[in-house]
C-alpha cells in the first residue's frame, strides 16, 4: 500500500510551492493546529488552495488536510503559509487539556467501582 503523496512526481509537488520544500521558519503549523477557512475560493486560485478552503469550512487538523488533499505534511504545510500570509485562512493550537487533580480521579474511580 502505498502512502499519500509518495506516487507524486517531485516536480509535481516542486510546481505547487513554487520550489519551496519548507514552510517559513515562523509558521504557526504543527499537525494538530486546527485551521478555519475565513474566505471562499476565489476564481483562478490554485486548486489546492481552494481544496484547503473547502475543507477548512470548520477547525480542521493540519493532519486532516494533508490526509484530505493526499500530499505530505511539509507541503500542505507551505500551502497553509501561503492562505495565512492571505489572510484567507486562520490558524490556532487545539485547547490544551485541563490538569485534573489525582485526588479527584481517584475519588471517580472508587466511586465507579462501588458501582
């Protein structure tokens, strides 16, 4: 089975970031940063900048979008930094999980057991 974006010809993936292969050092992408479209698609945009828009309807993982475009992380990630430095994306972490108190997980798991 083969990985997606592993059949792509490399020039292929060169003429989509324009001989980029590493976003910009300062960008905000990791693949759990969920992205929200902030625009519709433009006529005449590259296609996968719009596919980007289309998918980013709602917060989407970075991971999600390489999935759903079939290219790798890196260059999805190029992508996103285009859309941002437009504006036509925005971009934040997920929520950071709360911090439980061990005193209070241990007081639900007694009381499951006394179930």
């Amino acid at each position: 089975m083969n990985r997606p974006g592993r059949d792509d010809a490399p020039d292929r993936l060169y003429t989509l970031t324009g001989g980029r292969s590493r976003p910009t050092p300062d960008n905000p992408f990791d693949l759990v940063t969920l992205v929200v479209a902030e625009s519709e698609p433009a006529p005449g945009m590259q296609s996968e900048h719009a596919a980007i828009l289309r998918l980013a309807e709602f917060p989407t993982a970075v991971a999600e979008i390489a999935a759903g475009l079939r290219l790798p992380v890196t260059i999805t990630k190029v992508l996103l930094c285009d859309l941002l430095a437009a504006g036509r994306i925005s971009a934040r972490p997920p929520c950071e999980a709360a911090v439980f108190d061990p005193d209070l997980l241990d007081q639900v798991i007694l009381g499951l057991r006394d179930l």
